[in-house]
C-alpha cells in the first residue's frame, strides 16, 4: 500500500508540520470558505470542451465555436453569470486563441496525473489534476485555469512544490519534462508563467523524504509559528501557540501511528 501525496498535502506540511497532523493525522475539520463556484465551473467546462471537441482541420475556429461550448454550460447559471461567462470566453478568445496562426491541440484536457517515488521504505503516490496539457517545443506546460477576479499571491515556496511534484509525475506518465507552469487568469487575460526545472524536482523529493522520517520514526509535528498561524483552524490545540492547548475533540480519529493509507482528500 501506498501514501497519497497531492500537491495541497505537500503545502500544508510545508507550512506547518502540525497542521498536517491535525488535518490529515487526526482528521480535524478545518474552518471551509464557501462562495459561489458555479460560473468558475462553467468556464472551465466550456474550456475543456472548446479544446477537446474542435475537429483541428480548420488552423483556428470562429468565435461562434466558443459561443456554442459556452451554451452547452450555462445549466443553472443567472442571466448575469451567462453574460459574464460569456464576456470572459470572449475576451479568452481574442487573447489567448484568435492571436495565434493555429489553435493546438492539447496532449491533454481535465486530466489527472500519478506518479510514484519511495522513501524511507514508504511507497507514495504523487496525485495531482490539470486543466489543460500542451506540447512545448522541449517539453511540457501544464495549464491551470483561474477564475479569480484578481492575480492571486502565492509563496514561491508552495509553487515550487506544485511545480515538482508535477514535474516528477508527468516525467513519470510522458516520459517528458515539465517545462513550465501556466497560471491563466480568465477575468483578466493575463498569463502567468512559472519554469519548471530538476531544482523543483529535487525540492519536492527532498519534502516528501522529511515527511517519511516523520511518520517513520520521529511522529514529532513540530509546529512552524508564523503568520500562517493567524488563520489557523488549530490554533487552539496547538501547543505553540497555547499555555494550555485544549484538548482534541473526540471525533479526532485516534493516534495512527503507521497508516497503510493517506487519503487524498
């Protein structure tokens, strides 16, 4: 049996090791942030079906293409999310399909990639989702739609992570090299690129083996104390932060010790 290591997981423990414990160890439910995802859904529905369903004998379809994916999406949306899925598609198109010679097909669309690497004796299996694969004259660049209404912050150190974790899997599955990461923003038309190399590679195997020494043998946690910890859903139980830590609730799974199995989710 193996662990199943995703991309998030990796993020978290690189975060904090205790809060990896608390959500994947214990299973504590953290606090969830729920907002209206149906249009980010459509959009990204639309997209796949934009790329996977054009026949490619014509170079680059007509904007009507892109108006047909979209009506095949809208299902329950609001007269004004159709207007504004339809605004994004639109402006997607002039940016990103109308501008070049020839639309590519992709290697792939909506995928889901797996890819294996043992330390310290455990066996993981990398586990990650893509929206969109393309070919790149020297390799690969994987494509992730976002539909956040501005570029988002992220610490280079979790992108590293995402990075070379995919890096390892896609080697893996396409015998191929990630070349980069691509970050499309479609409210705003703006791309975001971020290159891909072995560094990001060895970043992520050298993570993954810190987190084998923990369930292997140390079983420590030790929480990282940092700004982090201001939106903590543990806080309260940990004890970096607490005199006195509450105790865990009794719906906490009890200590594992060795699991066979991590779960993804």
């Amino acid at each position: 049996m193996s662990y199943a290591l995703s991309a998030a997981k990796l993020q978290t423990y690189h975060r904090c090791p205790r809060a990896y414990y608390y959500r994947y160890e214990r299973r504590l439910e953290g606090s969830a942030f729920y907002g209206s995802a149906a249009l980010g859904t459509s959009l990204h529905q639309a997209l796949a079906q934009i790329y996977q369903d054009w026949h490619y004998q014509d170079p680059v379809p007509r904007l009507d293409w892109i108006e047909y994916c979209w009506n095949q999406q809208i299902g329950d949306l609001s007269p004004s999310q159709i207007a504004e899925g339809r605004a994004i598609l639109r402006r997607y198109y002039y940016s990103f399909i109308a501008s070049q010679s020839a639309m590519r097909k992709p290697l792939a669309v909506e995928g889901r990639i797996q890819g294996n690497l043992q330390v310290e004796n455990l066996e993981f299996t990398l586990t990650g989702r893509y929206d969109r694969l393309d070919y790149c004259d020297d390799g690969l660049e994987l494509i992730d739609y976002k539909s956040a209404k501005e570029i988002e912050t992220i610490d280079p150190e979790e992108v590293d992570l995402q990075i070379g974790l995919y890096y390892l899997a896609l080697e893996q599955r396409y015998q191929r090299h990630l070349k980069q990461m691509s970050l499309l923003y479609l409210r705003t038309g703006e791309k975001v690129v971020y290159e891909a190399t072995t560094r990001h590679r060895n970043r992520v195997e050298q993570v993954i083996s810190d987190l084998a020494i923990e369930l292997r043998r140390d079983q420590q946690w030790i929480p990282f104390p940092g700004k982090q910890c201001q939106r903590c859903a543990y806080a309260r139980y940990c004890p970096a932060l607490q005199r006195e830590p509450e105790p865990l609730p009794e719906a906490a799974r009890p200590e594992p010790g060795l699991q066979l199995v991590l779960s993804l989710n």
